[in-house]
C-alpha cells in the first residue's frame, strides 16, 4: 500500500499510474480535500490508516473503502449504521495496541472478543482483519515480537488479513506474514513540510 498522506493528488495520480492500487491516508479532513480529483481512478482503493473519531464516521465511510483503525464496539456499530443508511459494505480492519506508549491508539488484545461480537450483529461493516503499530526504530529487529504477537492474534481469531509494517520494517512485517505493508517514505522521500506562515 502507497501512504499518501501529506501528498498531492499528482501523487496518487502517478502513482496509480506506476500500478499502484490500494493507498493509505491518515487524515479524514486531508483526503476529504483530493478525494474529488481522483474521481477517474477506477480501481484505486482507499484505506483510512489514522486513528477515526466517531464524529468524523460518516465522512470516512463516504470517502474510504477501507477502515484500518475500528478500536471498540462503539465505533464499530457507529460505522454499520452509516454504512446501511449509505447502502454500502465496509471492510475494517481493527487497530491493536501492542504497545505501552501513550501515543499510540488501538484496543488492547484482550479487547478483541467484544469487538468481534459486536461485528456478527453488523450487517454492514466486515472485519477483515487487524492492524498495528510497534514502536518506531531504527532497527527493524525491535519490531519482529510485536509482529509475531499480531500474527498469532490473527489465527487465534481466523482474521486474513495483517496490516503491519512500515517503511523502516516492512521486509520483517512479511516474514512474519504481513499482507498489507503500508510504505510511505520509501516511495515517496520525505513528506512536504507545511508551508511557512508569514510573520
């Protein structure tokens, strides 16, 4: 997956055109502003890989095909009744905090039966999956047990599919059986800096 966030629609544009298809944006109100020019994108998949308020629920489930970032039954039934009312399928995938850092968003493991439980009254919201994110370093090694933990929650639960695995980790994130790999910087360069404000 291609990780646009804080880059231009000539970004997803070209790199759609390279053969991309699924892109990662991190913020609901960033990619509300593109999402109108890629209308002649056909195939391009969309996935929401930043943390979701339940206000914002209802933009997300008009812009996104994807929700990487589902942490409670709340906001699961939250999106299902959206969904229904917009006559849509959403597939979710649920963020896990595996992780102490304050930082860091997601339900804890032993969160993941409720969610689960929640999901078989949705008709409309398909958990496919779960999603995390170990703390950054430098060495990809320090993110080999967090991947392994998600791993083994994934079979523990029959989930497909495993969101793990960034630009600085992702050939450790497929070892250990990542199917989506979300890499930003390393097709990209750094992202732009927000433009300087005048004095």
């Amino acid at each position: 997956m291609a990780v646009t966030k804080k880059f231009s629609s000539a970004v997803i544009r070209e790199a759609y055109q390279a053969g991309f298809r699924e892109f990662g944006e991190n913020y609901v109100q960033e990619f509300a502003a593109k999402r109108p020019e890629m209308g002649d994108l056909p195939h391009a998949r969309y996935h929401l890989i930043g943390h979701l308020q339940s206000n914002k629920a209802r933009i997300a489930v008009t812009l996104f095909d994807v929700i990487q970032t589902v942490d409670s039954p709340k906001l699961l039934k939250r999106l299902n009744d959206v969904a229904g009312e917009q006559g849509k399928q959403l597939q979710v995938l649920l963020e896990i905090k595996l992780s102490d850092e304050a930082s860091k968003t997601g339900a804890r493991p032993e969160d993941i039966p409720a969610v689960l439980q929640s999901a078989a009254r949705c008709e409309n919201v398909r958990v496919s999956g779960l999603m995390t994110m170990p703390p950054w370093s430098e060495d990809a090694e320090l993110s080999r047990p967090y991947f392994q933990s998600l791993a083994g929650l994934a079979r523990q639960y029959s989930l497909p599919e495993l969101s793990m695995g960034m630009s600085n980790d992702f050939e450790v994130a497929i070892e250990e059986g990542a199917t989506i790999v979300r890499v930003g910087t390393a097709l990209f360069g750094a992202r732009p800096k927000p433009a300087a404000t005048g004095p």
